[in-house]
C-alpha cells in the first residue's frame, strides 16, 4: 500500500484528474503508435477504474466512439458507453456486439487481468486465457487496418500467444512503458492491421 501511495505516477494521476496510472500507460503507447485517431471506434476491455477509457474518449473526440467493458462497475465518464459484465459469458459478449454494431473498430484495448490467486502457473493460465479472448474479438470486430493492444505477463504460454498474435497481425510490437512497475512481469503487445 505504501509503494502505491508513493508512487509518482500515482500521485501525478491524482494532480492531473486521471483515474488510475494506467492512464499514462497508453498516454506513452499512444504518443508513440498513433492508435487513437479522431473518430475512431475504440473498445476498452478490462476498463474499470477507466483510465484508459478516459484518455481514449479524450483522443477520440466527439466523433469518435468508446466503448468501455469490465466485471466491476465504472463510474460514469462523459462519452464513454459502459457495459458491466464477464467478458467470458456469451450474454456479454452479445450486449458488446450489439452496441458496437456495423461499425468496424479501430483500436481494441484489454487491460483485463483475473482476480489473482497467488499461485503463478494458475494466473498466468487465466490472464492468457483472456488475452485470447480478446484476441478473438478483434479477430471478427476490428477493420483491417485496426490495431489490438493486450496486456499479457511474460511466462508460461507467452511465446504460444506471441505466436497467434503474428499469424493474426501483419505487424506486432511489444511495449513495457515506463509507467509499468520495473518488478511487474506485464507487457503490453500491440498487433496492427489484420492479415
């Protein structure tokens, strides 16, 4: 509790109004890759405090559309579409569909992390498994030229996932922004324009 509340990107979250640190995680990938253009359609998968959703909505502009998904419940952000629920139940995934509808998607974005037991291999297995998930979603969802970004932990599965994402991207980056804790086994991989 203390090295979060010490935390400069914590304490500069708090200072400038974002939601969580996270912000400045895509803040850093987006100055770099471009990913969130005026208009675009963004899902944000895994949203919850909503920083991220925060700072797409801000990218994105009136134009543009963010919709935002988590288990937990969002406080309400201005321009921003909140679904609650499992991303694994079908019910979910058909409330998400329905309100991307024929619009093709620009960026999807997963943050999503599971509940955490403690036990290493059983995480792992978990925050792969959804990674997947949200694999598959941009798969049917995002337009050719549309980017996913998904935060993964190196381990077990990894290089197996690695290897999907470059059969589904032309082109896959990782990111380890300066905003991740140096000790966290997090990345982010960044897979553009669909083959």
């Amino acid at each position: 509790m203390q090295e979060h509340v010490n935390d400069p990107y914590v304490q500069l979250a708090r200072k400038e109004g974002w939601r969580s640190r996270a912000a400045f995680k895509l803040m850093e990938i987006d100055d770099k890759d471009k990913l969130l253009r005026r208009g675009e359609v963004v899902v944000d998968l895994g949203a919850t405090p909503g920083g991220w959703s925060q700072v797409a909505v801000k990218r994105v502009g009136n134009e543009g559309l963010v919709i935002a998904l988590d288990l937990l419940e969002m406080e309400p952000l201005h321009g921003v579409h909140f679904i609650q629920g499992d991303f694994r139940e079908d019910d979910v995934l058909e409330r998400l569909e329905a309100c991307v509808g024929e619009r093709q998607v620009g960026l999807v974005m997963s943050d999503m992390a599971p509940n955490m037991s403690g036990v290493p291999l059983v995480d792992q297995a978990r925050v792969m498994h959804l990674a997947e998930l949200g694999l598959e979603f941009s798969q049917a969802h995002l337009k050719p030229d549309g980017a996913f970004l998904v935060k993964v932990f190196q381990g077990s599965d990894y290089e197996a996932f690695l290897r999907l994402m470059r059969e589904t991207f032309k082109t896959v980056q990782v990111r380890k922004p300066d905003a991740s804790r140096d000790r966290s086994p997090e990345l982010y991989l960044l897979g553009r324009a669909l083959r």
